[in-house]
C-alpha cells in the first residue's frame, strides 16, 4: 500500500483552483505517455503576473494533489517566477511522495511551463 502523507491527501480529497476557465488567456498542455495521465492548466495572466490560475487533471491521486500545489504554487507569482517552479518545490511542499510517484509532480511543470510559454507566444503575434 502506498502512503502518502498528510499533505498530499489534503490536496487530493480537497483539490484548491481546480476548474476550467473558458476566458482564460493561456492554457498548457501535458500528458505523461508512461502512465497515460494528462493535466490542462488555465493562465490569467495580467501586468506579467499570473491572477489566476486552474486546471484539469485526468489521472491518479499523486497527480491530483501535484496539480493542485502547482496552481497554489503559481498563483499570484510573475511569470519568470512561476517558470521556475521545479519538480522538487513541488514535492517538498507536498511534504513528500512515494518514490514511484515522484514523476507524477512533472505533470504540473510541464504544464504550467507549456501554458507559460503559449502565453508568451500570444503576446508576440499580438
Ligand atoms: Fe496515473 Fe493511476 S492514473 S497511475
Ligand atoms: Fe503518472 Fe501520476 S502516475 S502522473
């Protein structure tokens, strides 16, 4: 059985930001092709700074609990800040994860970059 701690079932049974943002004005992309996971996150992005942030996650607990410390991670960060964000400032905030499901913490900085540099992207052909 794995365990996981108190942390992270915080995050999984109460999940914080998770939601779609149909006005958003940039979304990300990221999908795991080992475990078939895959998470989309929302960017309000103004003044550089990103007001708020969302997502949607299709997949397993860890995963869940990631997204959602990524998004209350992000919130209110500047965009050079947020693309920072590594996989460890994930974990540690999380209080951990089981070794095998430390790859799950990827899931939402990948994303959150994805979505950060389709941010950018829409700026220069702005
Ligand atoms: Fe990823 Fe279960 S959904 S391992
Ligand atoms: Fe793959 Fe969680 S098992 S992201």
């Amino acid at each position: 059985m794995i365990i996981y701690s108190e942390k992270v079932m915080e995050h999984f049974t109460c999940p914080q930001n998770s939601y779609s943002m149909p006005d958003a004005n940039a979304q990300g992309v990221y999908g795991d092709p080992a475990c078939g996971d895959a998470l989309i996150i929302f960017l309000k992005v103004q003044d550089n700074t990103i007001e708020e942030i969302s997502y949607l996650v299709f997949g397993c607990c860890a995963s869940i609990a990631t997204s959602s410390m990524t998004s209350v991670l992000a919130k209110g960060k500047s965009l050079e800040d947020a693309l920072s964000i590594t996989e460890e400032d994930i974990v540690r905030a999380l209080d951990g994860l089981p070794e095998n499901k430390v790859h799950c913490s990827n899931l939402g900085v990948s994303a959150l970059r994805n979505a950060i540099n389709n941010y950018y992207e829409s700026q220069k052909q702005a």
